[in-house]
C-alpha cells in the first residue's frame, strides 16, 4: 500500500508541474442539436438545463464505464453497490432511480421490472459519440419513466472506415478488453463492437471467499443508409453479467449473487420531405436471477425475473411562418414473468409462476418557434396505461429561452409529468417487503429557471428549480409496530424539492488566445438540494434524507507536451441520510496518456488518495483502484 501512495503522489506531482506545452484547442460543442424534446434544437438554444458530455470529455475521463462517467456530471447522483457499473442506481434532483429515463440513440432502454437494472448498458465508452443528460421532467418527449430526467446515449453514426482494440489490466485481477470495427460505404455507416471485462473484486466474505468480484460481456452494432427520400438506423446490443452482490440488499447475508442477462434492437427512421416523419420500433427482453445464498437454492430458493418490452412511435413535423409543429403517438407493451412479481399465472413456465403485462399509450402536440432572439416550446402529451384505472391524464408543459445579448440568455420552463410504478414496487412481497398492487402513477409539477452565458471559450449555466410531486411512491414502516414491521409500499407521500446548480467550462486555450497553453480545459459544478417530505405521523420512510445535499466536481484537461496529456476530475458528495456509515466525502480520480498516430497508452487511478467511503448503507466502496491499458486504431484515410 505505501508504495501505490508514493506511486500515487508522483502522479498528481506530475499533473500540476509539467511544464507548459503546445496543446489542443478544447471546444464547446454549442451547434450540436440536442433532444430535450421532440423537435431538436441547437443547444445554445435550448430552453432547459442539457448537459452535453462529448467525444473528447469521454475520451479524456477517467471513467472505464458510462456509469462512472455519469458521476462527473453535476445534476446526476450515481451510487454503486457493485465496482465498475455492476450495480449502479442513477437518479436526478433528489429524485429515485425509478424516475429516470434512460435511452441509446434515442430509444427508451429502461427496465419496467426495476431502475436497478436500467443501467445495464449495451455499449462500450468507445462507441459514444457524445451523451445528453436532460435534468427536469421530459415525459412530454420521451415517455413516463422519464419523471424527473433522462439520459441519451448517442452511439457513433459516421466516420471512416476504421478498426480498434482496447486491452486493459489493474488492481484486484481486473481485466478488460474490447475491440471494434466500422465500415463506411457511399451512403451507409455500420459500427460492431463487443466487450469483456472481470474482477475477483475489492473485498471478502466472512468466510474469505469471493463476494463481490464480476464478469461481464457486451457487444453491440449499429448501422444507418441514407437513402434518396429517408435516413434508416437500425441498433442491436445485449449486456451479459454475474457478479457477486457481497450484502448489496441484506447486511444479514454476505454471499448474495446476481446473473442478469439484457438483450435490444430497435429500428428508426427519418423522412427528409416537407412533412418530416420519424417512425420507430424497438424490443427489450431481460432475464435476471438473484441468489440470497450463492449457488445454494437448497438453503432460499433462488429469485427468477424475465421481462420483455416492445414499443413503437410515430411522430411527425411541419415548418410553417408561426414555427415548427410536432404530432405523435406511441404505445408500449411491458411484461414479466417471474417466481415473485405479478399475479399467479394460469399456465405456469418452470419456475415463472407470475406474471403481468401492461401498455401504455400516449398522443402528444407539440410546438415551437425560433427566432432571431427567443425559442419557445409549448406541447401536451395525453397518456393512459392499460395497468392503472386512472384513465386519461394530461401532462403539459411550456418552455422559452431569449437572448438578452449576444452571450447572455435567461429561460424558463414549467413542465409536469408522470410515472407508472415498477413490477418490483407493485409486487415485492418478500424479506420484510409488503408491496401494494393498487399504487397509483406519481405526479409532478416542476418549475424551473436560469441564466445561461455563452461566450467564446466559456460556457456557464446557473439554475433554479422547484419540484412538487404527489402520490410519490414510498416505502413505509409503521413504528407502532416494531423493528419486525414490514416495509409497504405506498402513494401517501408528498414530495417538494428545490434546488440550485452552477456549471462553468472553460476552453482555457480559446479564452487565453493561447493554443499552446498547457492547460486545455476547465469544468466545475456545484448543486445543492433542499426537500420536504410530508410522511403521515408514525410511519418511518425509507426513501427519506437520501438525496445529496450538497456536490461539488471539478474537472482539468492538460497537454504535457506533443504525446502526453492528462486528467484530474475531483468530486465532493454530501448526502442527506439516516445512515452513521455515509459521510460526506472527497475523490480524486486521475488520467495519464500517451499518444502516438493508431496508439494510446494510458494509466489510469479511481480513488486516487485512497479513501473509504460509502453510498449505501454498509456496503464499502472501492480504496486505490489502478489501470493500465493500450489502444490500438487503424483507420482508412478517405480519398
């Protein structure tokens, strides 16, 4: 350990005393389109809080995982049980992660059974292009489960004809390698990947062994034409991982285990006459066993869950002199099949002796108007769902951005939105669970307003919002009752938060006038969150004071001369809980790479000052975690 310090301290001494080089211009991607909603618009005009993660910030982080690269991101609060993404949560603006969306390219991947596994992604970090992360409710653009946010992750759609592989080794016999390939044609573009990586893992069970060490597979492919009257996409992916899950849902049981196995495709395609059309389909299947006792079924029988997931859209636009209208409509069909979730079936499947199947439908309006100083949005979505007797509710919501000068910008939105209650929230009525099959949706109405200045090399952002939801799904305990009380499954909670939150980025060679500055870029972010629950008297919450409170990241590209470059990203979390184990805590994560034309070698450090934290409960998080690894890309250069 004494040596991994030292090893460690000359690092960071290296990062903050190289001298002064030629370096590259980091630039902020302002014209890329972003789709906040169903019309896409420049993000410079965007009306709402987007926060747009490119190529390069990907590329230079030192994240090995989306997962880990989503933590960098201000409004997001990402908690792993699991290392390297196998069990994370992703949630937004004291939200759960129930309540966000999360999609590939656009298409809604989100898991009905539970948030635990809508961050089962099929896609390597090499794949991205770029990844939105839209704070706020967008059910108006991307459907129910996207009550407080959504993230959209937009793989590679172009680019030469090229060819990758990525090997990686590090800390606790930790493995990865990936490899991938495109071919451009005249007028397609066709990306495949696939990915493995494996751990024994940070820590022990009481007995020694294993507990929470990984396997994990991944492939993914991606393909568009661009024909004479339409632009086709068509994607594939499936996510294959066994992981030990150490005491992950029961601090009781040391030696739980999990194997979840995810598979997705969907086809979309864009019209290019005056009236735009966008169809598209998609199908999600997901199968996932959990072992209280690992390879024991003889001691507790083991949790069997099999959903599948297929929807379609439609939705199409017209320019006119008064702006851009949008019209729609989708349904989605959601099933599982399971040992514990749903109603007992009349013809059982093995071990899947209960089941469910639900489909939502929605109509949506929607419309905007760009001018020369002010974007506005104004739309409605109707939605029902064939699993809730609530009938026929409408969501609206109405959006403006206007450029009081040529860097300076003030928007504002109001927006409310919905979400159905998972399978797990409708069912779970196992170890001290008592789930109400009778949950209704969860509202919200949100509110929010900022300033947004955008200069040449600066991009800064600060916003306010407040959210007020109604028939907020909870988990309760009645006190009376004891410690043995089950927890149950309720609508009776309101919610209201609000919050605060600042981002600054900097392109420290474009503000300077200096492209040989060694410091390429800034990103920094504070956020602050405040909420008021309103729990009936003597009824304990679950959920309650596990938001964070207060974040702070800070991030710093440098170039250390023509082949090296490097990464510092710092990040300080101040959670609100119940818990006496999660503290506030401060993590320094590093990069270091070096560059030749078709070669990348690069070490890597998380948690580089080797702290002990804790995200949830009693479950300890990764010290000290080292990478070293080497990428090797060949690419034909066009004509």
């Amino acid at each position: 350990m004494p040596k991994k310090i030292s090893f460690a301290a000359a690092l960071l001494f290296a990062f903050l005393f190289a001298p002064a080089t030629r370096a590259q211009t980091y630039y902020i991607l302002d014209s890329v389109s972003v789709t906040a909603s169903k019309l896409p618009v420049p993000l410079h005009k965007n009306t709402r809080t987007v926060i747009l993660m490119d190529s390069l910030a990907i590329a230079s982080a030192p994240a090995e995982n989306i997962n880990d690269l989503l933590k960098y991101a201000v409004g997001v609060d990402v908690r792993q049980r699991g290392a390297m993404g196998m069990q994370t949560d992703i949630s937004m603006r004291g939200g759960t992660f129930d309540q966000i969306a999360i999609l590939l390219n656009g298409i809604d991947i989100s898991d009905p059974q539970t948030g635990h596994n809508s961050a089962d992604f099929p896609v390597n970090l090499s794949d991205i292009d770029h990844i939105e992360v839209l704070e706020g409710p967008a059910a108006r653009g991307h459907g129910a489960s996207s009550m407080v946010g959504a993230i959209n992750i937009v793989t590679k759609y172009d680019g030469e004809t090229s060819a990758s592989v990525n090997l990686e080794g590090g800390s606790f016999k930790y493995a990865n390698a990936n490899a991938s390939v495109s071919l451009k044609g005249r007028s397609s573009f066709n990306m495949l990947s696939a990915g493995w990586q494996r751990s024994d893992g940070f820590n022990r069970n009481a007995a020694g062994g294993l507990n929470n060490d990984f396997g994990a597979f991944k492939t993914f492919y991606h393909g568009n034409a661009d024909l004479d009257r339409t632009t086709v996409a068509w994607q594939a992916g499936a996510s294959l991982k066994d992981f030990g899950s150490s005491t992950f849902y029961s601090a009781r049981f040391d030696d739980q285990f999990e194997h979840s196995f995810k598979t997705f495709t969907a086809v979309k395609a864009e019209g290019k006459g005056a009236l735009h059309f966008t169809p598209s389909v998609y199908w999600t299947h997901g199968e996932d066993r959990f072992e209280l006792f690992r390879g024991a079924p003889d001691r507790y029988p083991f949790n069997y869950h099999k959903t599948n997931t297929v929807g379609a859209d439609f939705h199409i636009s017209a320019d006119s002199r008064l702006g851009r209208s949008a019209f729609g409509a989708g349904a989605r069909r959601e099933g599982i099949r399971s040992t514990n979730l749903g109603e007992v079936l009349a013809n059982p499947d093995g071990v899947y002796v209960r089941g469910l199947a639900r489909t939502a439908y929605t109509v949506f309006a929607e419309h905007s108007l760009v001018l020369d100083r002010l974007t506005a949005f104004a739309g409605v979505t109707a939605a029902c769902n064939t699993g809730s007797d609530e009938g026929l509710h409408l969501y609206p919501g109405v959006e403006a951005n206007f450029r009081l000068t040529d860097a300076l910008r003030i928007y504002g939105s109001y927006n409310a939105s919905y979400r159905m209650p998972t399978f797990t929230e409708l069912y779970y009525s196992v170890g001290g669970h008592l789930a109400d099959p009778g949950l209704k949706s969860e509202k919200l109405h949100a509110f929010e307003g900022g300033l947004k200045f955008l200069g040449r090399g600066i991009r800064a952002v600060a916003t306010v919002y407040y959210n007020k939801g109604f028939d907020i799904i909870d988990w309760v305990q009645e006190v009376s009752a004891g410690e043995d009380a089950p927890w149950t499954s309720v609508n009776h909670t309101e919610l209201n938060t609000f919050g605060q939150e600042a981002t600054l980025q900097l392109s420290v060679g474009e503000l300077t006038g200096r492209r040989n500055f060694f410091l390429r870029s800034v990103n920094l972010g504070y956020s602050h969150i405040s909420q008021d629950k309103d729990v009936k008297k003597g009824f304990r919450s679950l959920y309650s004071m596990e938001y964070i409170r207060h974040r702070v990241t800070a991030q710093a590209d440098f170039r250390l001369g023509s082949r090296f470059s490097a990464n510092l990203s710092y990040r300080y979390v101040d959670r609100a809980t119940s818990s006496d184990l999660i503290k506030p805590y401060s993590l320094l994560d590093a990069k270091l790479s070096y560059s030749v034309p078709a070669l990348e070698v690069y070490l890597r450090a998380n948690n580089l000052l080797n702290k002990e934290y804790y995200d949830f409960g009693d479950i300890p998080q990764p010290g000290l975690w080292f990478m070293a690894g080497i990428r090797v890309t060949l690419q034909k250069r066009g004509e």
